[in-house]
C-alpha cells in the first residue's frame, strides 16, 4: 500500500477525521470508530510504515510500546 492510499496517514496528516486522545512528536492515538470494548485506542506512528509491527528495529518498537502506555 502506498502511503496516500493509506487511511491511517490520512488520520496523521488530519486529511480523515480522527477523535485523538494523545499525540507526540512520533505518534498518535485515536479511539477505534468499531471498537470491541468501550474506549478501545489505536496508536499510530506518524512515520508511514507496513503493517507488520515488528519490522521495527528495537529503538522504534520500544519508543512504539513506550507511547501505548501512556
């Protein structure tokens, strides 16, 4: 998938409507539009990346479990 067809990076770059909960510098939450449980968030890195989160080198995926707990 190639970024502008990305609906995540539309939620980034503020072109889709998105209710954000938190943003940083690299990241950003949003509540789940279909959530299984109430409150259900998604954390988006703002750097577009595939889907397979572990492709991320140690320094990105700590940073990444890092800005969930917040």
């Amino acid at each position: 998938m190639e970024e502008e067809d990305c609906l995540f990076c539309k939620v980034v770059t503020g072109d889709t409507t998105a209710f954000k909960i938190y943003e940083d510098d690299k990241y950003i939450a949003i509540l789940d539009i279909f959530p299984n449980v109430k409150g259900q968030t998604i954390v988006l890195p703002k750097k577009h990346i595939e889907s397979y989160l572990f492709d991320l080198n140690e320094k990105e995926l700590s940073d990444f479990m890092k800005s969930t707990k917040k």
